[in-house]
C-alpha cells in the first residue's frame, strides 16, 4: 500500500533546507508559498530519502479569495506520496512557477489549467491553450464564469 | 545534400486564424436550419411521369450508399458494432465506410460536436457532392445530449449542416441505426422522384 | 549543385481513418522522417469538470460513462471510490465482488479492442477487430442482461452497485470466461509469429525507463519500458489484495512490448475472474446512503488501475449537495506526451502504429 507521508515531518526537513518557505502543514498536505515553490519541489525530487520522482496530479481549485495549485507527489521506489499546495491571492495576473523542467508530466496538465483557469506558469515553453481555441473569451472553470 | 531551412508560417498565427473561423462560425449558427423534410408529404404529384431508368436508379442509389464515417464520441462504437459481423450493415450495402467525404454519399455523425470542431464538419459535409444526405445519430448530435449547457457544446448538428434522419438513443441500439438507414433508403426512393 | 529539400508541416486532421477519435496532429516531415510533432487536442471537450460542479454527485455518474467509452465501469468505479473514499462508506461484499467482475472483463475487452485497433493501423483492415468484436457481442450480452445497456453502463452507485445480477447472468458468465483462454491463444498464435507484426515492431519507437518516469505514464505504456507498478499490488484498492495475479512487465519499451503487456494482462485478467466467480458470496449488493449524500468538508484524490492507466478524481467537497471541484486525471492524456518522444527520427507509418500503441481515447483525453 502507498503510504502517505507525515506531512510535518517532510515540512521540518523542507524548513531545514529552505527556510521561510512552508506556510502550513497539517495532516493531509504542506503548503508552501509561491516563489519557493521551484526550490521545494527540487529538493523533493532530489533527495535520497523522499526521491518523488513521479508527479501523478497536478489540479487547480479557485476558492474565491485565492487561487490553490495541488501537486500529487509518489515515489515509486519507497512507494510513498505526499499532497503539496501552493496559494495565489492575486486574481487578475495569477503567476506560479512551473516544475516542467522537474517533471515532464506537468506540459499538458499546466497548459489546461492555464486555458480553464488562467493561472500563468511561468517558465513553461509553450504556454498556450489546450481545450479550447484561441480566441475563446474568459477562462470557465473560473467560479465566476456566466 | 543540403537542407536550407525556409520560413513556414508559424503555428501561433495558424492557431490564431483557426480561432477567428470558430468564433465567425459560432456567431453565424445561432438558430437551427430547418430539415429538408418535404418528402414526409404521401402524395407524390400524379402528374410527374416517371420512366423506368430513373426508378432503376432510384432503387440502385439508395440500395449502395456509401457511408462516410464520422464517429466522434462514444456513438462511433456503436456505429462500428452495426458494421460489425453481428448486426451486419453490409446486407443493407452499406459494408465499405469510406474515409474521403469525396467517395461518400452519407454522412453519419456520431457523438457530440463541440464548436472547436465545427469548421472541420462544415468543411468535410460541403467537400462531399451530390446527392447527400445526413444522419444525426445519438442525442449529442440530436440536440447535445447531456452536455447540452455547456460552454463548448454545438446544442445538435443542425445548427451547421442540415439533418435528414435523426436516431435518438445515447447510445442507439445498432438496431435503432439500422432503422434509420431503412428511413434514408425511403427517402431517397421518394425525393429522386420528386425532382424527376 | 546541392538539391534543396525543405521540411513541411502535415496536418494529419481531426477526421482521418484512425478509429481512436479526433485527434489532430501537426507534424513537420523532412521527406518522410519525423522530426517534429505538436499534438492539437480540444475537438471533443465538453466541459464535464464544470457540469460536474452543478450536479449532485449520484448524478455524475452517468457524466463519468462517457469519459472512456471502450470500458465504461472503470470509470464508474474509480469515482465511487472516490466519493466513498471521501464519506467514509462501507460496501457490502458481493457489491465488492460484482465491481472486481465487471472491472476484469472490461479491462479484457478493453486489451482486446486496443489490440485490434492497433492491428488496423498496422494495415490488418478491419479483420482482427472483427475477431475482437465477436467476443465483445457476447459479453455485451451480459452487461445487457445485468443493466440493460450496451456501451454506457452507469451500473455503479456510491455505496454498492445499483441492482443484483439475475439467476441467468452466472451461468452465462462462467461459460464466457471458461472459454476466454482458448481464444486469447488462438489470437495470439496468429498474430505472435507474424513476420509483419515483428518487423514493423519489434525495436521500433522505444520509450526509455526513465522517460516514462518524468512523464508519469501509466498502464502497460509504463509498464512495457520496464517498470514493475501496477496499482492494484502497490496501492491496492477494493478486495485485490484477496486474488493472487502476477503483473507483466516488458523489457525494452517498443511497439511490440506494449502489444505483449497487453495481451498477458488479458490473460492475467481471466486468472482475478475465475478467482472472484467461485468466492462470490451472497448478500446486498447496495449499502444504505442517503439520496442526497452530503459528505464532509475534505479533498480525495482517488486513483484506480483503469485499463488505459491510471484513473484518477480528485473531489473538493463543501458539504452540499455537489461538489465544490471535480477534477479528472486522465491517463491517457499524460501517455500522450511521450508520443513527441518516441516519434522523432522513424517514419510517418511508424508515427501512427505507435499513436495506436499508446491507445488513446479522446472522450478521456478531452473530457
């Protein structure tokens, strides 16, 4: 069975090697703030314990307040998984750096969200709509949408 | 050899022309084309003479129609399975689905059309010659089935080609098809000698 | 003198003789190589995320059949998991047992469809996908003897499946699967020794372990480069824990390997069927919900081994009647971006054997 990790502990050890960038951590995800989002997400990756080599989901949720990206992390070779959210208060330029430069899975999924929900990743090399064609007005999975 | 790069159009403004056609096109279909329903009328006009040939080639055009397949969603496996060994659409004459609209007398379309492809059934349907005919199969195509409030969803295929038979069902049984192939070859008896 | 040659951009449209559904490909040929590939996707997206936000979430389950219509009740089956997952509802076992059957033979004939279409592209027109389809009938017999529908089942309910087998339906089942082996031998003599199926093939359009990795495929696309996760041993859902199967791996990760991880699946299927036939136990099929379930405030992300991959729904609820966000993860979708991948440097006709490789549905892919 995958086991799905402590999030505090994980968060500790994320505290230890960038500091500042865990905003919360309860039992079910860790949320980290946007800008360290790239840092996180690598030393994620990287390190030999965690090793969270395969990105399983990536979903974005439009709360009305704030805008919150969810990462599905699994290591194949522990067999572990872990839940890492990012927020985003800023509802007219929503920006979050993108990890496709870590995992490949996250091209098509960053590209829909971008077309259904409008938040733009940066460093993406080919940011454009997915679903729907160019030239569509508005992004519909946005609550205000109609 | 050498391989001199020479300057293509780039994707973005293809994307972006495509995007213009949609929407044109999107704006244009705002109220369904009415059927070309005439031929329910029983009376043909008793005053038309018809001649054997043309009732020859009345009965031969609609007993080979070539069908073009056009499956779209979930309604193509049910198109397949009527072309299948079980419900066989070969003993209506129907057995080779062509893939160029070119060959092709019938269009059955099959599953929900969403306006990103709307040109591409308008293009396919004016590039097939005459005579034509369209069957709408499924409630996607009938009126948008259950996806008839979203955002991207044609509501039925009669906003951009006109409809001939429309077989309800979601999915239609190969049987309910296969009636509404039966309608088309009565159709097609009754209009050629209409305008003959 | 130099000859000068320029590479050009084929539109391989959204209506074209593959049978996998419209999908659109621009891809930029040097004579006949490959050497760019830019899949357009879009053509059949009916916006289901955002009408699963204003029905009740009984009322979704028909808008999951029509994701992956080759199998439908996996995608039931994956979203009921999900929702009980989130309310923390318990089903009764033959409900357990009926779901592990329907899941198996779809998965079968969901390999065997996939492997008949990809026999098609192959230039074999149209006869193994008669064959296929022949086994296919009597199965949807079945189904339709079970709940009355041909392709979209929605059979499922959360909390068990919507009503009892009748006497009929385990005979009939039980002769289906007795004769399954036979005819998966009887396919797979034709087609394993076939001097064209080997040389267009074996070598051709290889997807390297680590890739598959990055990319997060999954289904026997993952599991055909090498790499041994199958969800149903490593993060086991429902009662698998309870039948003894083996997962098939491949070796190299080409055409041929996917075609082979697919059929031993089939057979391993048959092995979980004849299992869960003889335990079948009596009971209810359905447990006790309310009609307008309200589960608590919470987020699942519930996965299954669907037969295209991994299935996933991640559901945000706010206590109410629906859903706050309904998100599905499409397996093929995230397959698809290896096909860049594999393609660049082989040919136009290997460009669209490996596309029927992947096997692609576009009501998943698009949603």
């Amino acid at each position: 069975m995958t086991t799905a990790l402590n999030c505090e502990q994980v968060a500790k050890k994320i505290v230890k090697a960038s500091p500042g960038a865990v905003v919360a951590a309860d039992s079910a995800a860790i949320v980290v703030k946007g800008e360290s989002l790239y840092q996180v997400a690598e030393f994620l990756k990287n390190t030999p314990t965690l090793d969270f080599d395969y990105l399983a989901n990536l979903t974005a949720i439009d709360y009305m307040d704030y805008f919150e990206v969810i990462y599905n992390l699994v290591s194949l070779k522990h067999n572990h998984s872990l839940v890492l959210k990012t927020r985003c208060r800023d509802r007219d330029n929503p920006v979050v750096p993108s990890v496709v430069s870590l995992w490949r899975s996250a091209d098509f999924q960053e590209r829909e969200i971008y077309d259904l929900m409008g938040i733009v990743f940066d460093g993406h090399p080919n940011l454009k709509r997915l679903l729907l064609w160019e030239g569509f007005v508005g992004h519909p999975l946005r609550r205000d949408y109609l | 050899m050498e391989i001199e790069k020479y300057s293509m159009t780039p994707l973005n403004e293809i994307d972006a022309a495509e995007g213009l056609r949609i929407n044109s096109l999107m704006a244009a279909s705002r109220y369904p084309i009415p059927d070309p329903d005439s031929w329910l009328d029983e009376e043909i006009s008793r005053n038309v003479l018809v001649t054997t040939v043309d009732y020859v080639l009345d009965w031969a055009r609609s007993r080979s129609i070539f069908p073009l397949m056009f499956g779209l969603a979930c309604c193509a496996f049910e198109m397949i399975g009527t072309a299948a060994s079980r419900f066989d659409i070969a003993r209506f004459g129907m057995d080779i689905f062509r893939w160029s609209p070119r060959q092709a007398d019938l269009m059955i379309v099959a599953g929900t059309l969403t306006w990103k492809m709307a040109p591409a059934v308008k293009l396919v349907y004016e590039q097939m010659p005459e005579p034509k005919w369209v069957i709408a199969m499924g409630q996607c195509s009938i009126s948008g089935g259950p996806f008839k409030e979203s955002y991207s969803v044609v509501p039925g295929i009669n906003r951009i080609i006109p409809v001939d038979v429309y077989v309800p069902g979601c999915p239609p049984r190969p049987e309910s098809l296969l009636y509404g192939i039966t309608k088309i070859h009565q159709k097609i008896v009754k209009e050629s000698i209409k305008k003959a | 003198m130099a000859i000068r040659t320029e590479p050009f951009i084929l539109n391989m449209g959204p209506q074209h003789p593959s049978t996998h559904g419209v999908f659109r490909m621009r891809v930029t040929l040097d004579g006949e190589v490959v050497v760019d590939l830019e899949p357009v996707i879009g053509y059949l997206h009916r916006g289901i995320e955002k009408l699963g936000e204003t029905r009740t979430y009984t009322q979704i389950i028909p808008l999951t059949d029509r994701l992956d219509y080759v199998a439908s009740m996996t995608n039931n089956f994956a979203y009921v998991l999900a929702v009980e997952k989130l309310a923390g509802i318990e089903i009764p076992e033959r409900a357990e047992y009926l779901r592990i059957i329907m899941a198996e033979t779809m998965r079968i004939s969901s390999h065997l469809m996939a492997v008949g279409f990809f026999l098609n592209d192959l230039g074999a027109m149209m006869t193994p996908v008669l064959y296929m389809w022949r086994e296919r009938e009597k199965l949807l017999d079945l189904y339709e003897m079970v709940c009355g529908q041909r392709l979209t089942y929605n059979y499922m309910r959360i909390g068990g499946v919507s009503q009892d087998v009748p006497e009929e339906f385990m005979p009939a089942m039980k002769k289906w699967v007795a004769e399954m082996p036979r005819f998966i031998d009887e396919y797979d003599q034709l087609l394993a020794q076939n001097e064209i199926l080997l040389a267009r093939t074996k070598g051709v359009c290889i997807l390297p372990r680590d890739t598959a990795i990055n990319i997060a495929a999954s289904g026997p696309v993952l599991r055909a480069s090498g790499v041994k996760w199958d969800l149903r041993k490593a993060d086991s859902y429902s009662i698998y824990d309870r039948f003894d199967f083996e997962v098939p791996v491949g070796t190299v990760g080409d055409n041929y390997d996917r075609y082979w991880v697919r059929m031993q699946e089939a057979r391993q299927s048959v092995r979980i069927l004849e299992q869960a036939i003889a335990q079948l136990p009596e009971g209810e099929v359905c447990a006790k919900v309310p009609h307008l379930l309200r589960p608590p405030v919470g987020e699942v992300y519930g996965h299954i081994e669907a037969p295209k991959g991994e299935l996933g729904f991640y559901l945000v609820s706010d206590n109410s009647i629906a859903p706050y966000r309904f998100h599905i993860r499409p397996p093929t979708l995230i397959n698809l971006t290896a096909l860049k991948d594999m393609v660049i440097g082989w040919k136009v006709a290997d460009l669209i054997i490996t596309f029927g490789s992947i096997d692609v549905c576009l009501g998943e892919i698009d949603r």
